[in-house]
C-alpha cells in the first residue's frame, strides 16, 4: 500500500473509529452473521473456521456482544 503499518493504523483509526484489531474483528462478525443467515454451514465451529476465529465458542460470545443474541438461532 505504501504506507507504514503505523500510519495504516492511524488511519483505520480515524475513518472506523476503531483499532485495527477491532475493526478486523468486526468484519468477521459481519461475515460470520451473512454465513449463518444464509444457511451454508451447520455448526458454529464450521462458520468460525470459515472466518478465521479460532472456536465456536468464542464466536459466540462475541457474536452475543455485538448483535445481542445467539448466533444458534440462524442456523
């Protein structure tokens, strides 16, 4: 990009609001809510893998923050 990895933070930073790592975090969220709505994948773990979080587990308990409920209910 031609652009330090700090000023790339900054900047992240500036237009999102966010740090980089939540900013990431939240395009994950994002991807992980199409995927469970649409049906694709039947369990938590798949749709984690599918979107590079480490465990189902964990992707509930964020999803859970973020959205207010239980990504098991769309699958």
């Amino acid at each position: 990009m031609g652009i330090s990895r700090k000023t790339l933070y900054r900047q992240i930073r500036i237009r999102a609001g966010l740090s980089a790592n939540q900013f990431i975090q939240e395009l994950r969220l994002l991807q992980a809510r199409e995927l469970i709505d649409s049906g694709q994948y039947q369990t938590l773990r798949q749709v984690a893998e599918a979107v590079g979080l480490r465990s189902g587990d964990y992707l509930s308990r964020l999803y859970r923050e973020r959205f207010g409920k239980s990504p098991a209910t769309g699958l």
